[in-house]
C-alpha cells in the first residue's frame, strides 16, 4: 500500500466514533454566553454547526460544577436548563454532518471569589497561584484558595460523572477532560502548588490520583470509548505552575496509566514558550515525540501545527491526528481549505473573547470569499 499524501484527511476510529478525518477543532473559550445561568445560545449552535467538517469538534472549556467557573460569559454543564442548550448545539452539528465532545473543566484556583458569589476558589492546597482572573471587572489577581478535603474532592469527582450524564443526555458524541493550563487538575500536578501529605500529594502516583478518579468516574458514566483528556505537560513559567523533573514523573505515569484505559484519546498541547533552561526541557516543541512511547491508544497533538508540519508528524508516526485552535476561529471550512490548498485567512485577535456576532459567526467559508470578491 502507498503511504497517502496527506494522512490528516484520512479516516480514523476515534473511540466508538469514526471521524471522515484527522482535523480535529481544538477547545476554544469565545465568552459568549451572554447570560447569568451560563446557558450555550443560538449564536453557538451557528458557530459550532458553521465548523461541522471537522473531523472533531472539541467545545469551549465548559464549567462542570458552580465552584469551577472562573471567567465570565463561559457556559456550564451542571443544569438541566444547560444541557437543554447544549442540545441546539449538538443538534446543529449533527444536522451539519458533524461530531462534537464537550471538554468539561473545574478552573480551580485560577477563579476568583467575584466569581463564585464570594467563596474562596477550591485547590489541593492554600497556595495562590499567582495568576489574574477576569471577572466582570476586569482582571484582578487570584488569591490564596481553600484546601479542598476528601468530601470535597469526592463531591467533585461526583460532580463530573454527572456532567457527563448530561452531555449523554444533550446529545454530544463523548466528553473531554480539560487538563490543561492552570485549571484545577494540573494545580494537583505540579509539587509546587499541591503540597498534601494525603493520598493526593506527596508522590507522582498520589498527585496523579484526582485526575484518574475524574477519569475513571467519566468513563462509568459513560464509556471509555466516550472519554477523551487534553494535557499540557510543557507548561511552566506561569505564575506558580514552574515544572520540574519531578512534575514530568508525575505526568509520565499519568499518562501510563491512561493507556491502559483504553479511552476514545489523549490530546497533548504543545509549550507556548521555549523550554530552553527549564526543568523540562527534554520535552522540546512537539511533546508528542516524548509520550508516544508511553501511550498506546489514539494520540492527537496541537500547539503551533501548520496543515504541512502537521502532517508531517502523524507520517512520522508520532500522533494520529492534529488538532488545531486558532485557525479554525477564521475559516470555518478549514478541512476544505486545507484539502484543496486554499488560502488561511488570518483572526482578529480583538474578538476571541466576548462580544456577539462579529469576529464570531462572521468569517466566510472559501466558497462564500470567491463571492464576494
Ligand atoms: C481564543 C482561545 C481560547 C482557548 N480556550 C481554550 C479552552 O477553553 N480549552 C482548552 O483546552 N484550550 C483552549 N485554548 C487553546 C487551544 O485549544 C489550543 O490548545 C491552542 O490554541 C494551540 O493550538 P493552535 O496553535 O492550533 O491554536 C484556547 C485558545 C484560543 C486561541
């Protein structure tokens, strides 16, 4: 058999679900819900059907308990009334041809108490993270957390299982658990931040324990082919998340242990700085070379991928498939333009976050620019 020129065009079996390709649509937080309840709108539906020839769509960082929201205008999955709106989404998409997981994460200590009716935000430990938070007036930086106890980490990992009953119940293909960044699973992962002497700190197997508990409690509720996780084991530098030898043990035997889940994948973000000096180094640009060894199942890789450097590294063996982020915020048909070698437009970065149509649902698909030229 011939290799194929392009391998992210190609089909893959992701889970219990078949994808038409290897493009998946990364996470992206817009910050337009524009409502108290934290209820996906009309506009959502049109943006997430508008990007349905993804091979996947990975939804915004969805909140799945009130004690985990930590930025404004972002939607949860904790209601009924929420999942009533994330139905118009999945309905959308699936009429649209598409597919689309729902990524699910607890912000943790990166929240602030404006933002959760004045309580301290939940951590392993009393650490601040030193970070900002944006709340409905403007940013203002995070304080020091409460330590969650075992009642709390229990009521949480409960809290996830039941927001994966609810995205069943919505409609969405499977779910993905946002561990990423300075989100309340990496504050477990990195020693600096999770200083408890309990089954939880103190060991890479203990601080890996809250993230497999969420994730064993996913795959009950549903069904490991459903269950997804998105990783960022290069992140460091950022406020109090500083990686070390020791933070890459912890994230090597996670990821050990997720292969033998048997989950629908594993999704590794890239640094977003050089790691030149720091303690993990060894990781490089593309993280995927270092874990594939480690993780036997579907590994899809993001961070900085072009449609050629992308292809390039599933060739080589060291992913299954991309996904990409910010090219998908200004070509809603990026599986067209990338299969035909259409031009990429480039997004206006004014718009990511908040505000309404513009810079939203406006960008024109290949087909609709050749109009109005
Ligand atoms: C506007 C914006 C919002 C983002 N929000 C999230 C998010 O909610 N959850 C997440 O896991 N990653 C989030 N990311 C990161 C992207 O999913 C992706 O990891 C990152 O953009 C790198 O991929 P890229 O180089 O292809 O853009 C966001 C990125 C952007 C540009």
């Amino acid at each position: 058999m011939s290799t194929p020129k392009y391998p992210l065009l190609d089909p893959i079996r992701l889970g219990d679900i078949d994808l038409p390709n290897r493009i998946i649509m990364a996470s992206m937080t817009r910050a337009r819900t524009d409502n108290p309840d934290f209820i996906p709108n009309v506009l959502q539906a049109q943006y997430y059907a508008q990007r349905a020839s993804a091979g996947l769509i990975l939804t915004e960082g969805t909140w799945p308990n009130r004690d985990g929201v930590g930025f404004v205008n972002v939607p949860g999955l904790y209601t009924q009334a929420q999942a009533d709106g994330w139905r118009r989404v999945t309905d959308a998409v699936h009429q649209a041809g598409g597919r689309i997981f729902v990524q699910l994460g607890h912000i943790g200590s990166s929240s602030h108490p404006d933002l959760l009716d004045g309580a301290l935000p939940y951590a392993p430990s009393p650490v601040n993270p030193g970070l900002k938070a944006y709340t409905t007036a403007g940013f203002k930086d995070t304080v020091t957390p409460q330590a969650m106890d075992l009642s709390d980490i229990a009521r949480t990992v409960d809290d996830y299982a039941r927001a994966a009953h609810l995205a069943q119940s919505a409609g969405f293909d499977g779910v993905e658990l946002h561990g990423i960044s300075t989100y309340l699973i990496p504050t477990f992962l990195y020693e600096g931040l999770n200083q408890r002497t309990d089954d939880y700190g103190g060991t890479p197997d203990n601080r890996a324990r809250f993230a497999l508990e969420i994730i064993d409690a996913l795959v009950n509720s549903w069904a490991p082919g459903r269950v997804g996780i998105k990783l960022s084991p290069g992140l460091t530098g950022v406020g109090k998340f500083i990686a070390t030898a020791e933070t890459l043990a912890t994230f090597e035997h996670l990821i050990g242990q997720l292969s033998k889940r048997h989950l629908a994948y594993l999704q590794l973000m890239n640094p977003i700085n050089d790691l030149t000096g720091t303690g993990v180094e060894i990781l490089g640009q593309d993280v995927a070379r270092h874990f594939r060894p480690l993780y036997s199942g579907t590994l899809i890789a993001n961070g900085g991928y072009t449609f050629e450097t992308g292809n390039a590294l599933v060739r080589d063996g060291f992913a299954d498939a991309v996904a990409f982020g910010a090219p998908f915020i200004s070509n809603p048909d990026l599986v067209e333009r990338y299969g035909n070698g259409l031009t990429i437009s480039p997004s206006n970065r004014d718009t990511y976050y908040g505000g309404g149509a513009e810079g939203y649902v406006d960008y024109p698909s290949a087909t609709e620019l050749d109009g109005i030229r």
